[in-house]
C-alpha cells in the first residue's frame, strides 16, 4: 500500500489524524503531512479507515 494525498483537495481538518495519528499528522500551516506514506500491513486497514472519515476524499491508495 502507499499513501495518496490529493493536497488540491485536502483542507486540513485533521479527522485523519484522529483517526491515525501514527500515519498522519498537520504541520504548523496546518497543511496535511503523511507520516508514513508506505505503512507497514498492521497498519493498512486503520488508513483505510482513515481514508473513510476524510469528508473531502483526499486521501487514497496506490
């Protein structure tokens, strides 16, 4: 799995990093950061639920 942000549509709300702050996190600007862009398997299944609570649909997978 890899980690896909759409940052065009990305605004920052954080309910990613709520939900997976092991893999996401917000920069000072509040700007969306991905941790780990490549989570190790015992992680796939808490981004995609990550990816579920993201009312904008930036985030996906490769």
């Amino acid at each position: 799995m890899r980690i896909v942000l759409d940052e065009d549509l990305c605004d920052g709300n954080g309910f990613c990093v709520a939900h997976a702050p092991e893999l996401f996190g917000l920069r000072d600007d509040d700007t969306l950061e991905v941790i780990d862009p490549s989570p190790p398997t015992e992680l796939h299944e808490r981004a995609r639920e990550a990816f579920l609570v993201c009312p904008k649909r930036a985030l996906s997978e490769q």
